[in-house]
C-alpha cells in the first residue's frame, strides 16, 4: 500500500482543489456547496464508487489523520471536512487560499457540479 499511496499522493497534491467524498454523504454535500457558491472549480473523487475507494481512503487517513469524508485538499494541503470548509468561508478565509494557489480557478464551471468521479 505504500507505493500506491506516495502514487496517489503525489498524483493528488497537483491539483488546485480536490475533495474525497462518498455520494450520500450530508457533509459531503455540503462541502461542494460551499466551492459552488463561491465559483471555484474542482476534483471530486467519490470514493464508494471509486474502484480503489477503500486504498484511497486509507491513503488519506494518513495523509491527513483523519479517515472520515469529505477531506477537501487545497494546493495539496488538507483543510478539513465540510464543516472546516465551511467555516473556513464563513470567516472569509476559503477564498483567499484559494485565489493564493491558482486565481485562474476561480469563476470557472465546476468540475465538481457533476459526477465529478475520478478516473485513474
């Protein structure tokens, strides 16, 4: 699990804004709310539909301490679940790490509106 997890980390922490779901997840949906309304574009890899959503969450539980979903990545740093993102929005520090890792993300359609599903 090792080498799939530096592969996957690595493969990860590229993107701008990334987060690990599972689709019934309340929190969950609450998180993609928060990046739709203030116009992000982002990743969402639904991991209980994910072929390797179990080693992906494992992978994530330590890389980031916590097994629980969302985990929603920013420039390859973990800001929490959906109540830190939106906390984080709340106190009007979401979008400045955002516009601080990459302003061209901003205002773009979401890639996390759909399925958002990722594919390897």
């Amino acid at each position: 699990m090792g080498n799939f997890m530096s592969t996957s980390a690595g493969r990860f922490s590229n993107q701008t804004y990334i987060q690990f779901i599972q689709t019934t997840c309340p929190y969950c949906k609450m998180a993609k709310n928060v990046f739709n309304q203030i116009g992000a574009s982002y990743k969402v890899i639904e991991l209980d539909e994910h072929h390797n959503g179990q080693q992906l969450q494992e992978a994530l539980a330590q890389m980031s301490g916590a097994r629980t979903v969302p985990r929603v990545f920013v420039n390859g740093q973990c800001i929490g679940g959906g109540s830190d993102t939106r906390q984080l929005h709340e106190q009007g520090k979401l979008l400045p790490l955002i516009e601080k890792c990459n302003p061209c993300c901003l205002n773009n359609a979401s890639e996390g509106s759909g399925s958002g599903q990722y594919t390897s």
